[in-house]
C-alpha cells in the first residue's frame, strides 16, 4: 500500500542527506598512492595483526563448528589453520571468527567496532577469489577499515552503552560490504547499495556476557560475511537504500539514542580515524589491558607468589568496572576473558600474552579461580591523571599499589612493525610452520609488490 503523500514526504531524504553515498564514493574513488603515510603505516600492522589473530583463534573447537557449516561449499579461499579452500562466502565468516573471536584483534574504541574481523576476512577473500593484486587489497583494507571507523563514530557509543546493542556486531557487515566491494571493483553506486543491503544484517546482542557464551564469538565474522555478500549481491543488480546511514529508518537513527550523521563525511580524506585503532597485547578485553600490563610488570619483577595474595582490589574507569565485566567465577572460557577479576587473577600466576594460558586449563585451575575470588572492582575514577586504575594488592598484610596507565599498543608504547611480527610468529606457532609464518610477515612488509593476493591467503593454510 502507498503511504500517505504527507508520510512519504517526511520520510524523503533532504539534499543534506547524502552521507552514504559520499563515502561511498569516497571509498571507491580513493587511489592507494592518495593513502598518508601514516595511514599506510597503521594500515599494515593492522593487516600483519589481522594475519596474527586469525592464527590465534584458528586451533580452538568452535572452529570446527563453523568450518562444518560449508563443507560442501567449494572454492578458492583460503581457511586459518585448514588444509582446504572454501567459497568466499565461507572463508570470509570462517576467518571472520577466527580473528574476531580470540579476543586478540584490535578495536576502534569510539566507534565501538572491530574493523579487523569485520573488513580483513571479506577482503582477504573476495582479492583471493578475484586475484587482485597487493596494492588493491591494501586499499581496499584501509578503506573499508575508514568506511566502519566513520560509520560506529557516528552511531557513537550510545548503541552499546544505552540502547544495549554489542555495537561491533551491529555495525560490522558495513566494513565487510565496503571493503569487499572495493575489492571487486563496485563503483560507487553499487558500493551504495552495497552498504544499503548491509544496512538490513546488523545485529547482535550482549546477552553473552552473564554465562559466557559462545555467540560473542560469532559476531564479527557473522557480519564479514553478511558484508561480502552484501557487495557480491550489489554486484549482480540487488539494490538497497541509499541513504541506509542517514535516514529516518536508517541505521543511525534506528540503533543509537544520540546518533552524530555528519561524523560520516566529517574531514573525509584528510582526518582518518583508522588510525585511532588500538593495538591488544592480551586475549581479554580492551578496557582491561592497563590493568594487565601492570599486573604483568608486577608478576615479572617481584616473584610473588600468588597464592600469597590475600586480596586485590581495583579502582578504574566505568567501562572496565561494568557489572558484566565483574564476574569472579565465570563459566566458559570467552567469560573469563571479559572478566576482569579473572584476567586479574591469571596475570598474577601466567604469562597473560601467551595465547595458550587463556585455556580451559586454566579456566578450571583451582589457584586461578581462588584468587579471582579475592578480586573486588570498584568503580571510581584515580586522582592521578592519566592513570586509568589503580591496583592494591594485599601480601602478607602488605598493601602494593600498582598504576595502571599504558600497555603494548598503547599510544604511549605503540607497536613497531618487528613488534608486531613477534606477535604473529608467537599465535602462529602449531598452526603454521615457521618457514610459512616468516613468508608471510615478509609478504605484508612488501605488499605492494604482490601481483596477487592469493600469494598470502596460502601461507595461512594449514597442513590438515
């Protein structure tokens, strides 16, 4: 049924709303030789720390899961840890949740995305399945990456934190469609449509977080391959909204109370809020890595012995001390590491860097649990400027202050690129052969060289 002339003129977008197509354009008119150099720079520790996360959630069980999903789906892409090719579609959500679900990849804090799970797995397999060359899937990264930066800062944090969305899930099929679609190619209408039908996958709930389940794990690489698809359906004529940012029902001014539209376009090639992502050191939460790095200093320096620790106590910022990240005792895995009571407690016994403490091992190790169980988080903000919180431990009747202020990957303490190759030879170590890993940092470091990007999507493969 028509609408009302009345109600379909309010619903009409006004000559200002041109948000989605303006970067739409942006993204698939912007040449990689127009990229700042420090836009490059970022952009390939990003691509080397995607490579590094993919490996880290790669040997885990709920990968099974999912490869069992597409096993009849045959192709050319490449799987973290597999033997075998998949679709594009397959690989693109196989690897989406292998980079996005170990908590390892970097986030863009204030637009509450994680471009690396969104955008890096549907690029990686669209330039695999189109054989594009290094620069265009350098490009097609980095502008996909700026797309979902723009788009989760317009939303603002509001989607998360009051209308209670989990915001990376919501917004990552975005990144996925404009980083895929710039990989194939898709002038800037499709790329509009593109995003138009992206608009219409975004979803995801924290309801995860009291029983630790597993569809956190899921989100991200969900929403790359909804995103793919999304640019391989805008490819083949399927239209969608174009002003799916921007309008009245669109995904602004649906999903978040205080959305900010002009922040889409806001400085569009001269301001790039990629590099604003920040780099994780641990498998746990974001909010949680200055407490872990000082915990970790500590543990190193001191030889304390845990179980010596009568009580730890930790004053910090809201975001680290919500109620969902408070659970002493969690459940799984993926609780504990969004926990910050037993991430505490694991710092203070294990190398909190080494992805393999962060096991059902120790999940069930009854020394980790029992201090985890004498972590009390209080909210409050420190006095001291810059100090994000501040730890008291308890020894023998001892009170030791800790500050908590930066980590490796901080802007403070920022990771170089052989930083960042230590990071992926650690996570790809049993996944991969040595030999394979060394290639592969070798093929980020000279990407541009790359005739085709397939090159790279086989050094991630595995031996079975």
């Amino acid at each position: 049924m028509t609408p009302p002339p009345s109600h379909a003129s309010s619903r009409r977008p006004s000559a200002a709303m041109e948000e989605t197509r303006t970067l739409a354009r942006f993204v698939a008119e912007t040449l990689f030789q127009a990229l700042p150099p420090a836009v490059v720079e970022t952009v390939r520790l990003c691509i080397l720390d995607d490579f590094a996360s993919g490996f880290a959630g790669a040997p885990h069980p709920w990968m099974d899961a999912v490869a069992s999903l597409h096993e009849s789906a045959s192709g050319p892409c490449s799987r973290f840890g597999r033997a075998g090719t998949a679709s594009a579609s397959a690989a693109a959500l196989f690897n989406g949740v292998a980079v996005g679900g170990f908590e390892t990849d970097h986030p863009y804090s204030p637009g509450s995305c994680h471009p690396g799970g969104a955008v890096f797995p549907a690029v990686l397999a669209a330039g695999e399945a189109a054989h594009i060359d290094g620069r265009a899937f350098f490009a097609a990264v980095a502008l996909g990456y700026e797309a979902l930066c723009r788009i989760g800062a317009a939303a603002t944090r509001a989607v998360e934190e009051e209308r209670g969305f989990h915001g990376p899930a919501v917004n990552a099929a975005f990144g996925g469609a404009f980083g895929a679609g710039r990989a194939l190619g898709l002038d800037a209408d499709m790329l509009t449509h593109a995003a138009g039908i992206a608009g219409s996958h975004g979803g995801g709930l924290p309801e995860f977080t009291d029983e630790g389940a597993l569809t956190k794990r899921l989100h991200v690489g969900r929403g790359s391959q909804l995103g793919l698809e999304s640019a391989l359906l805008a490819q083949r004529g399927v239209t969608g909204p174009s002003t799916v940012l921007e309008g009245r029902y669109g995904f602004l001014n649906v999903y978040s109370p205080a959305p900010r539209p002009d922040l889409v376009v806001a400085g569009l090639g001269e301001e790039w809020l990629l590099t604003g992502v920040s780099f994780k050191a641990y498998p746990c939460h974001m909010s949680f890595h200055p407490v872990i790095a000082a915990i970790d200093r500590f543990r190193q320096g001191s030889g304390v012995d845990p179980a010596a620790i009568e009580a730890v106590t930790i004053r910090g910022t809201h975001r680290m001390t919500s109620d969902r990240f408070a659970i002493q005792q969690p459940a799984t895995l993926l609780g504990a590491q969004i926990s910050l009571p037993w991430a505490t407690a694991l710092a203070l016994s294990l190398d909190p860097a080494a992805a393999a403490s962060w096991s059902d091992r120790s999940l069930h190790d009854e020394r980790v649990n029992a201090l985890a169980r004498r972590v009390q988080v209080v909210r409050e903000q420190t006095s001291t400027p810059g100090i994000a919180a501040e730890v008291v431990l308890t020894v023998a009747g001892e009170r030791i202050t800790l500050e908590a202020s930066d980590w490796k990957g901080a802007p403070s303490d920022p990771y170089s690129f052989d930083d960042m190759a230590a990071k992926l030879r650690r996570y790809a170590s049993g996944v991969v052969p040595d030999e394979q890993a060394e290639r592969l940092i070798a093929g980020v470091a000279n990407i541009e060289a790359i005739t085709d990007v397939a090159v790279l999507g086989t050094l991630i493969r595995g031996a079975a």
